[in-house]
C-alpha cells in the first residue's frame, strides 16, 4: 500500500521500508562500534602499529569502501536490484569484524579492516537509494535523518556494550571483538522484509558501461564535489582523535564512552538537522557543519582538560549529525533520477579518494611534527570548505516547505 503524506501540521510517519532499513543500520553498528572504538589503541599499544602505518590501514581502508559504493551504485542502477547487495555488503562485515580477535600484526588487521569496507562499499549506495526512493522530495531530509539516527543509535549501544564487555573480561580486546558476531547476524535477518523501489529491468535493455558519466552530473553537483574533496582531505580517521584523546589523559577503558558521547549527539542531531535542512536548504546546514568540525580539529590541538575533551566529541558527533544525511540528501538534490545511484557513488568516491592522503598525512604529521599538526590542518580545510560552498554551489534542489 503505498504511503500517504499527512499535513504540513500533522507529523509525517516514517514509510516501513526506511523503518526496517533503519533497524538494519542500527544492529549492524552495534557490531561495528564494539570494536572500532578500541582497535586505535589495540593496534598502536599491543601490536606496536606506528601512527603513520595505521593512517594507511584507515586511508587504504576507507578508500576501498568509496571505490565500491562507486560501482555498487551502477550495478544497483542497471538490475534495479538493491537488497543482494545489501545482503553480499552486510553478510561478510558481520563475519569479518570478529576475526580482528585473531591478528597478531598490522598487516593481518589491515586486510581484514579492507575486507570490512569493502564490504561497507558494497551495500552503502543501493541502501541510499532505497531510503531516497522510499521518500517524497519533501521529507527526503527527514527519511536520511532518520536512518542516520537509527545508525547512530546502534552506534550509542555499541561502544557501551564494549565498554561492559571489555570491564567483564579484564581489558581483554580480543573477547570483545568475538561478541561482536551476534548483533551482525540478526541484522542480515532483519533485511528479508525490506521491498524493492525501481522497476524491474527489461531483459531486452541493454546494460550501461560502467563508467562515471560526469557530463551527465550538474555543475552545481560537480562544484559540490570539489568542496566535498577540499573537506575530506582534512578529514582524517577517527583513529587519530581516539589517540589524541588517549595522549591527553583519557584513560582506554573510557574510550568506548567517549565514542558514545560522540554517537548518541550524532543520534539526537541527525534527524532534526534533516529536517532542518528541508526547510532552510541543505546548503547552510552542510557549511554550519563543516564549521562545527573546524571547532573541535581546533579544541584538540590544545592541552585540554579532560571535561573539554569530552566536549570536543560532543561537537565532533554534532558534525556527524548535521552532515552525514544532508550531504547525501543534498546529492540526491542535485543528480537527476536516471543517474541517482552513479551520482551516490561518485559522492562517495570523492571522499574515499580524499581519506587515503588525509589519513596517511595525519599519520606522518603526528610521527614527524607534532600531535597537534593534522588537528590544525583539518580545522583550516573544514573552515576554507564551509566558506566555497556557501558561495560556489547553488542550491537548485532546495525544497522550499514552509515551517
């Protein structure tokens, strides 16, 4: 039955298939925030990963993850298929998470945290353009919003589950990392019940080559990518903000909570910004949110006190709320329908390109200058991104709905 969208006064329900998608999102980043919170430190203090080569495990990592959005997105727009790679994407990041449990040198956590982006890759875009397609033009903020929350709200669970866990077996990493296969494995059940949006591809139509397409793509969204690639070069791991916190007194069992503070204002931002975003544009609350990012990159280049380091991830979750689901809200904006899963893809693409370098130079500046320099590199590119895209990109797919 399709779904009905209620007056502007009255509060739009949520269509079940973002409901379910949202469940998905949720339980599978329990499973992933049990873990990513802790893997900075298990992989710098026990397997002795030096700060630069762990910036090539997240940049090489992340980049793999962007390259296959990429390409899951064309796929997705040819078969018009979306869940089996929902299924292939989610089914191996459940079962490769845990084996993290095993490694026992940087080399082996890398292809294993490739394998699990790569996998994240996989599902990212089609999952885009199920929440995309399930929507209205009208309340498209307010549907990512809310699977941005619902992700994020798996992601509050998460680190307190490894928080209690990692207390229960004694600072032991690696039991963590085993209990982390349970959550995953409902997720991949939860997604039987969610439904197609496309139609169903003609045998006789002959497939597109896969390919970028550019010229098809707007300049306004073009512009938007090259600010997008100019705030992700900034735009380095969470690892390194895990470690910084770590160097300024945050002990390592408290870690999981402070990704959790970062979580649970992403969880309580994301929807609100969404819908924010469908009434005063997604362009001023992508800039706003760039410039909350340039705040906290600045707060940790100083020596805080623990309760501003605390503040500083609240900020950094706030970012993430704000950003996360209008940056893709916007993109949809942006792309015309035909082109709406290569369009995601390149949105992704432009930042998985970006992660390699920025993590790799965050790694080296840390080594080689200071703990300080990739914190007031990222802050200057965040501010300089905010500033390019209030005055290079226009805002053609604003929707303008009266509060």
């Amino acid at each position: 039955m399709p779904e009905t969208i209620e007056p502007a006064a009255t509060k739009t329900p949520i269509p079940r298939n973002i409901r379910l998608l949202g469940w998905v999102s949720l339980l599978n980043d329990i499973a992933s925030e049990m873990i990513l919170p802790l893997l900075p430190l298990f992989l710098v203090q026990n397997l002795g990963v030096s700060r630069t080569f762990l910036g090539v495990i997240e940049g090489v990592s992340e980049s793999a993850a962007s390259f296959l959005k990429l390409f899951s997105g064309w796929v997705s727009d040819q078969v018009k298929k979306r869940k089996p790679l929902l299924y292939i994407g989610y089914g191996v990041s459940t079962f490769l998470k845990p084996l993290f449990a095993l490694v026992t040198n940087g080399w082996q956590a890398m292809a294993i945290r490739w394998g699990d982006r790569a996998a994240k890759g996989i599902r990212t875009t089609p999952r885009d353009v199920l929440v995309a397609e399930s929507a209205t033009p009208e309340t498209r903020g307010a549907a990512f919003g809310f699977h941005r929350s619902m992700d994020t709200i798996g992601a509050v669970i998460g680190p307190l589950l490894g928080f209690a866990l990692l207390s229960l077996f004694a600072g032991n990493y690696r039991m963590v990392f085993w209990a982390a296969l349970l959550p995953g494995v409902v997720s991949l059940w939860m997604i039987r019940g969610v439904k197609e949006t496309g139609e169903k591809s003609s045998n006789a139509a002959k497939p597109e080559p896969f390919k970028l397409n550019f010229p098809a793509l707007s300049a306004d969204f073009k512009r938007f990518l090259l600010v997008l690639g100019i705030f992700s070069l900034g735009n380095s791991s969470l690892a390194f903000l895990v470690l910084r916190a770590n160097q300024l007194g945050i002990k390592p069992e408290f870690i999981p909570l402070l990704w959790m503070v970062s979580n649970l204002v992403y969880a309580l931002s994301a929807q609100a910004f969404g819908a924010f975003s469908d009434r005063a544009g997604r362009k001023v609350t992508l800039a706003l949110g760039f410039g909350l990012f340039g705040l906290c990159y600045l707060m940790m280049t100083q020596n805080l006190a623990p309760i501003w380091i605390w503040a500083a991830f609240g900020v950094y979750g706030l970012y993430n709320g704000i950003t996360d689901g209008v940056g893709r809200a916007f993109s949809v904006d942006l792309i015309d329908k035909e082109h709406r899963g290569s369009g995601l893809g390149a949105y992704h693409l432009v930042v998985g390109i970006f992660i390699l370098p920025a993590s790799i130079i965050a790694g080296r500046l840390w080594d080689k200058v200071s703990p300080q320099a990739p914190f007031y590199l990222g802050a200057g590119l965040a501010f300089l991104a905010a500033l390019l895209l209030l005055v290079l990109v226009r805002e053609k797919g604003k929707i303008n709905v009266k509060a």
